[in-house]
C-alpha cells in the first residue's frame, strides 16, 4: 500500500499551542503520532512524507522516530527539515526531494511556492489546519486527517468526489 504524510514535528513542543493539538504535552504527541501512524502502515508499505518531520537538527534524534515507524520511507522536504538530504538518507529514507511526481500526483511541501504542474492531484502539507482539500490541492498532514497517514485510495476517493 502507498501512504502520504506531513508535519508530525516531532518533538516540537510549540507545535501543540501552534495547531492548538490536542495533546498535554510533546511526549503524548509523539506516542500518538508513532502510534496512529504504525497501526495503519505496514512495514513493506511505500511512505512519502511530504516535509517537517522534526524541527531538531540532530541526526540521532530525528533517526530515533524514523525507526519506529513501518514502512519504506521518502522524504520531500519541509521548511523544518533541516539536515543535509544525506544525513536523512543515512537514518533511514531511501531518497529525498525537494518535490516528487509519483503516482500521478505531484507532492511538495509548501504549496504556496511550489512550481509545479497544478493540473495534476497536488498534495502538500505546510499549512497545517488550514483546509484539508481545495480544488486539486489536498493536504496530507496530520492535523487534519486526526493524526493519521493518507492512503493512495483515500487520495483517488477525494479526487473524484467520493470522501470529504
């Protein structure tokens, strides 16, 4: 199964007031995220996370969350993301882009300056809680899936009108 995500930030503690997440503290946040995102994901699963998986800037601490969590791993970078591509590709994902077609869908993180084609199915992340889907432009991030993924067939349903 193909599974889409972006903005976990974890370990970011501001986050939570930010988005207003409903979670007391980053420790909560994490285990939920790791937690959802493991009981959908399976480990032969393809992930494309579609940017800000941590603000921190320590390889050791971003690979402790990569690790435990299912799947084979893609990186479409964040504005947060802030590790040089290779020391991503070194904890665990298999490459990393600043924006990807895969799928007939076009991914980049910030879809106010991206460049891409937007004819296409768009996903994105960035802009957290602001809208879920408009018009082609679907927002994969986890504070409005309930801090979930996106499967490949939930993305074909929103495109032709199916779920909301």
């Amino acid at each position: 199964m193909i599974w889409f995500t972006a903005d976990q930030h974890f370990d970011h503690e501001n986050i939570i007031e930010y988005c207003k997440r409903p979670f007391k503290n980053v420790s909560e946040m994490n285990r939920v995220i790791e937690g959802r995102f493991n009981s959908r994901v399976c480990p032969t699963d393809i992930v494309y996370f579609i940017g800000d998986i941590s603000l921190s800037k320590s390889p050791f601490l971003i690979e402790r969350f990569i690790n435990r969590l299912n799947g084979i791993k893609f990186l479409i970078l964040g504005n947060h993301d802030k590790l040089n591509p290779f020391d991503y590709v070194d904890i665990g994902f298999v490459s990393v882009h600043t924006s990807l077609e895969k799928e007939g869908i076009v991914m980049v993180h910030d879809p106010a300056i991206s460049c891409v084609d937007r004819s296409k199915p768009f996903l994105c992340g960035h802009i957290h809680e602001l809208f879920r889907v408009q018009k082609n432009v679907i927002n994969v991030g986890v504070d409005v899936w309930d801090f979930f993924p996106v499967s490949l067939t939930q993305i074909v349903e929103l495109r032709n009108g199916e779920v909301k």
